[in-house]
C-alpha cells in the first residue's frame, strides 16, 4: 500500500502504544480469513490485505517495538503484520496486535505519514510493573499484611523486594519512547529535522493482571473494588504528559473486555463486571481535568459471540476424547467414534469458524477479527478527540 510523498512543512506524527499482552497482541495471520466471514468487517480486512492477499505493507507508516528480555533491541520497520507478540523483538512473531489496523486507520484519518511507538510486555500490572513516579511506592494492604504475619513472613523483606520492581516497566517505556523521540529519523527514513515531530496520541491497553490480583483488590468483587487502578491510571495519563511535556497529549484507555460484555458471561466470569459496567479502567477519563483530552475504549463490544459457541463445541469434543480413552477401546475405534461425534457437532461454517481461534479467551481468543475491531477502534477514538 503506497501514500502520497511526505508533505514538506508537515511535522511528523507520533502516536504511542503501550500496555500487557493484549497490546502485544496474540492473533495468529491463520486467523485473518475469519474476518472476511462477517459482512461488518470484511471491509476491515480488505485494508489488511494487498492484490496478492498478502498483508499490507504501509510505505509511510513506521513502528518500532520494544518487547521481550530488558537487553534486547527494539524491532524497526514499515508497518505490516508481524509486529505482534515476539519473543523477540527484531523478530516476526507471525501475530497482529492492535497496532496493525490502528497504523492502517490512523493513516487513512490523518492522511500523513506516522511513527509508531509501541512498548508491551505480557503479564504485568500497572500497580507494580507499570506504576508511575507519582503513584509513589507499593503499599501492601491491610489483609496482605494479615496474610504475611500468618505466614511466618518477613515483611520488611517483601516490601524492598516488591518496590525493587515497582516502576520498572513504566520506566523501560518512557525510555524507548524519549530515545526514538531524540532522533525519529533513525526510525522514519521520511522524517525532516526541520519540521519536527508532533504528538498524535497514547493508547494504553492493559488490566488483565491486575483484574486477577485478589491481593492488591481484596474486595475485587465488589462496587469500587479496582479504585486503586483508577488512581494510578490517573497518575499513569499524568506523568506520561509530563514526562514528554505533552500536557493534553490526546490519551485513549483500552478497556479489558475478554469474555464480551456481561449479558453474556458465564457464573465463573461474573467477578469481572465490575471491569465493564461503571468501569475503574475507564473511569480517569470522566475526571475534570481529562476531560475532553482522554477517552476509553470498551473493547468488549468486538468480542464475537460465534467464536464463543463453536469453541464450546470443541470443548464438547475435547470432553468425550478424554472419556473415550479412559474407556480401554482401542485407538481405531476412539478415531471412529471420535469422528462421528465430530461430523455432528461441527457444521462446514463451523470447521472454518475455528481457524478464527488461536489462542485462550484472556487473549480475545487470538482472533485478528477481534484485533482488528479494536485496533481501528482505537484510530477512531483519538481522531474523536481532535476533533
């Protein structure tokens, strides 16, 4: 996909991504067919997709990416698939996060060349990993505490050890961020010193960590259980802009909305409505002084009920496998009932509907429908604040 030549006296675009594992994001390109099964979004993968149906490679869009170990190297290059989860940073991952359709529509929006920033690593939390300065240090709470002197254990002892670790990944951020921003032109081969560089935007998707800590949120369950993560996102929105002296640098919070919204969860998911009705993750942007400068996100309006019901099924085949081999028939006839069990529960839609999951429900279920969905969501939310 080729753009129009970089303008001249037009500073380049930057917009930031920045979060946990969803914002690595795990949607395998196996996946991608599954988009153009749905009228609504196969438009959306027809942008994904060139002539030769090979992901699109965007000649004016370019990322770089910081993941995996402390010492690697950030990732570099034009924007196409790839640059989802890696294990490591120079290499393609064969996965999309929302980075992918986010470049793809944030470009048609914004009808200019951009860099992406983006920072992700899986499993951390913004009360520890990603804490900011001004939330200042960890502090356990009174039932941790009650738990630890049960326990026998030294609490002195886990209290350094807890806040050798606070910040860190904020501050591995902010660095990646602040050295790309020092000379974008090592990044953007289109980028002209004397125009500069402007901020477009920082789009933060993370929470599932923190949603499953029941010792940071004892009362998780609870009305106002995740006030703790409404305050420190808001210390997060506020020493982001300080640090890049951006103070109403536009700021877009994905809300976690793995499971879908909550007319549909299950007894077990219950626990998590608190994250989607009257949302903590969304919260900091009804605050007055964010107010018209951040929005939020619910990306649990993408998630797909069909993908839902046919991995259900699978989870019923799965079943009578297991029952299967424990009944001593041999391998030949478990294959044959198997099969048979298998042609009743699976339409022809639904074999094709499976190739749309590659990885567990905490991860959108690694469908790049979902992905997709989200990340030109997320485009969309912060040209709403421009405008």
């Amino acid at each position: 996909m080729v753009f129009a030549s970089f303008s001249a006296a037009n500073p380049l675009k930057v917009y930031i991504l920045a979060g946990q594992s969803n914002m690595e994001g795990h949607a395998k390109l196996s996946s991608f067919d599954h988009i153009g099964m749905d009228p609504k979004t196969a438009p959306i993968l027809k942008e994904m997709r060139g002539a030769s149906g090979e992901p699109v490679e965007l000649e004016d869009v370019w990322i770089t990416y910081r993941t995996g170990k402390e010492e690697d190297q950030p990732g570099i290059g034009k924007l196409t698939s790839g640059f989802g989860a890696r294990r490591v940073s120079t290499e393609d991952g064969g996965k999309i996060g929302p980075e992918f359709t986010f470049g793809i529509y944030t470009r048609k929006l914004a009808n200019e060349p951009i860099l992406i920033i983006k920072t992700a690593w899986g499993g951390k939390s913004i009360n520890t990993d990603f804490r900011p300065p001004s939330a200042g240090s960890y502090e356990f709470n009174k039932k941790q505490l009650e738990t630890f002197k049960k326990q026998g254990k030294d609490i002195a002892k886990m209290k350094a050890e807890r806040n050798a670790e606070v910040g860190r990944y904020f501050r591995m951020m902010m660095e990646h961020v602040r050295s790309v921003l020092a000379d974008p032109g090592k990044i953007h081969p289109g980028y002209n010193a004397k125009d500069g560089y402007e901020l477009g935007g920082f789009v933060w998707f993370q929470g599932w960590n923190d949603m499953v800590d029941s010792g940071t949120y004892p009362d998780r369950g609870e009305k106002g259980g995740y006030d703790q993560y409404s305050e420190v996102m808001a210390h997060f929105i506020r020493d982001v802009r300080s640090e890049l002296n951006s103070p109403n640098l536009p700021f877009v919070i994905g809300v976690m909305g793995a499971g879908g919204p909550t007319g549909l969860y299950g007894s077990r998911q219950q626990r998590y409505k608190n994250i989607h009705q009257d949302s903590p993750w969304a919260a900091p942007a009804s605050l007055p002084e964010f107010r018209g400068n951040v929005t939020a996100v619910l990306t649990e309006k993408y998630w797909d009920p069909e993908l839902d019901a046919v991995d259900q099924k699978r989870g019923e085949l799965r079943s009578k496998e297991k029952e299967l081999k424990e009944s001593g028939l041999s391998k030949k006839e478990i294959s044959e009932q198997l099969k048979g069990i298998e042609d009743k529960l699976f339409t022809a839609r639904d074999r094709e509907l499976l190739k749309g999951i590659t990885n567990a429900d905490y991860h959108y279920k690694g469908s790049a429908k979902i992905m997709a969905q989200i990340g030109k969501a997320f485009a969309e939310a912060l040209e709403g604040l421009k405008k």
